[in-house]
C-alpha cells in the first residue's frame, strides 16, 4: 500500500485574511462574503503556537511526519512585507523545532501568495485570481525577486536548506522554474504542471498531487474541519 503524504498549506499567509468570496451571488458583496452561510474562504486566524503543539502531538502519535508549506511573508493591508517569523514568532519558533527534530518538512509556499497590490477584498466580487503569486504574465525579475527571497527568509529562520516548493493555487510558469533553479529546490508539488509550458525540468522533480496526497490548508485545521479520525 503506497504511504499517503500529509501536506499542510497556507501557513503565514495573508491570504487567509484578504481573500474573500462568497458561495453564491448574492454572498459575493460587502461584508457578506466574510460572514455564515454567505463566506466561502476568508477571513480566518493564523494557527497558535498552542494549537501547533497540539496538532504535531497527534501527527507524532500517528506516526505522521507533515509537510507544512510556508509563505515566506505576510502582506500588510498598505502592503508592507512582514517576514513569518517577525509576524507569528511563537508559531514560527514551534515550526523550527519541529523542523530541525525531523518531525516535519518545511516547504517553500512562496513569498506573498498573492498579488501585492491587488490582495484586499472588492467592494462586490471576488479576489481570488490576486490571490495567485505566480502568474506566467508577471515579468521574469518578479518570479526571481519572489523566489530568492522566500528562500532566504525561510532558509535563514529555519537553518536548514528548503527543497520543496508548492505553488499558491497551483499556478506556477516557466519564469518560475527558471527562478526556481537558482535555489535548493529539488521539488515542485503542485496538482498542475507550468501554467504555460510542458518544457521538461532539469534537477528539479515535479510532483503531481492529485494521488498519495492528503493536502489541507491551515483553515481546516483552525476551524476544525480536519477529521480527526484520519490523522
């Protein structure tokens, strides 16, 4: 039986606050899209340190070794980049040592997740498109700039070299890859491969996430939603 990999993604991402759309028409305006039955996503809390503790204890006991994918910085309403560690250093701290213990992998989930600049909720529709970090129509120096910095950050917190990336949204390109190249990653997991070529890569593994994964965001997690029975 072919072992199940358990993936966590979203983690210090500004995401979980900024992007908002409704589950029908109507849900889609206003402060409806951030309130039941209308909300369909955002907005939700970073995950504790607490909870962190509590969450690894089961994954320990369950013998399940997960990994968390990290965006790099949390985008500010004026959108100023604030590095994850500086802001949830608690949560950070329990990441880093479950980390460096070898009870997770640290995955790179890029620098924003978003669009800076275009990450606040509409006044009336959905966000969600913004909420895509690397679209193949952002110039090569963007993809460059938000690849090598995420890793900096992380590699620097975490001491240890990052080698897996996971795309927000799936959505990635070949200026990705070529940005990608230049650093420690040795994997990409994503459900797609590049958004606008099927150009083979070199050094780098794609790994398609669709079989043998239990993917879930730190959303399921905080509201509860993860069945516990599985993990």
């Amino acid at each position: 039986m072919q072992k199940v990999i358990f993936r966590i993604d979203d983690i210090g991402a500004s995401t979980k606050q900024f992007e908002q759309y409704g589950r029908f028409i109507i849900g889609n305006f206003w402060f409806l899209k951030t309130i039941w039955p209308f909300k369909k996503w955002g907005p939700y809390k970073e995950l504790t340190a607490k909870e962190w503790t509590e969450f690894l204890k089961i994954f320990e006991q369950k013998n399940i070794k997960p990994i968390i994918a990290v965006t790099a910085c949390w985008v500010e309403k004026n959108s100023e980049l604030t590095p994850f560690p500086q802001k949830f250093p608690e949560e950070a701290n329990i990441l880093k040592q479950a980390f460096l213990n070898g009870k997770v992998e640290i995955a790179n989930h890029g620098l924003t997740h978003c669009v800076v600049g275009k990450h606040l909720p509409k006044f009336c529709g959905s966000n969600r498109k913004y909420h895509r970090e690397f679209w193949p129509d952002l110039n090569q120096s963007t993809h460059n700039e938000h690849i090598m910095k995420s890793q900096e950050i992380l590699e620097n917190y975490f001491q240890k070299p990052i080698t897996i990336f996971v795309p927000p949204g799936n959505v990635w390109s070949y200026k990705t890859y070529l940005a990608l190249a230049k650093t420690n990653i040795k994997k990409v997991m994503s459900g797609r491969y590049m958004a606008d070529s099927k150009e083979p890569m070199h050094l780098i593994e794609f790994v398609g996430d669709q079989k043998s994964f239990f993917i879930c965001h730190d959303r399921d997690l905080k509201n509860k939603m993860l069945n516990y029975h599985y993990v």
